[in-house]
C-alpha cells in the first residue's frame, strides 16, 4: 500500500532511566509537585511529572535548537 501522507512513525518505546539528585534538587521536585497538585486539582508523583519537565526545558532552550539544526 503506497501513496499515503502520513510517513512511518518514529519508535515510541520508553527508555528507563536512572538518576540520583542532590537533597535540595529532590525537596523542589517535590515542592513542584505540590505546586503541580495545587494548580490543577491532581497530585503527580515526582517521576511521573520528570519527563515532561525535561521536555518542556529541551524544547524551550532556543541555543540546544539551533545547535541541533546545524
């Protein structure tokens, strides 16, 4: 079957990682989630809010973009 539009999708399988923060790191990781819980109404753990935070810093650092273009 040819002539779609739509291309073949990129792999999606997560990639678990593993990573150790310093105390303060944790305890604002946790405060954002407090954060997190008090704007909309659901409490998030800490590693279930971490990959979106990650994605929300690469994608919005405009230097890492152009970098990644070049």
């Amino acid at each position: 079957m040819g002539g779609i539009k739509l291309g073949k999708l990129p792999d999606r399988a997560p990639v678990k990682i593993s990573i150790s923060v310093t105390p303060d790191l944790f305890a604002a990781l946790n405060a954002y989630a407090d954060a997190y819980e008090v704007t909309y109404g659901r409490r998030e753990s800490v590693p279930d809010l971490i990959p979106f935070m990650l994605d929300r810093f690469i994608t919005s650092d405009r230097s890492f973009r152009r970098t990644r273009k070049e």
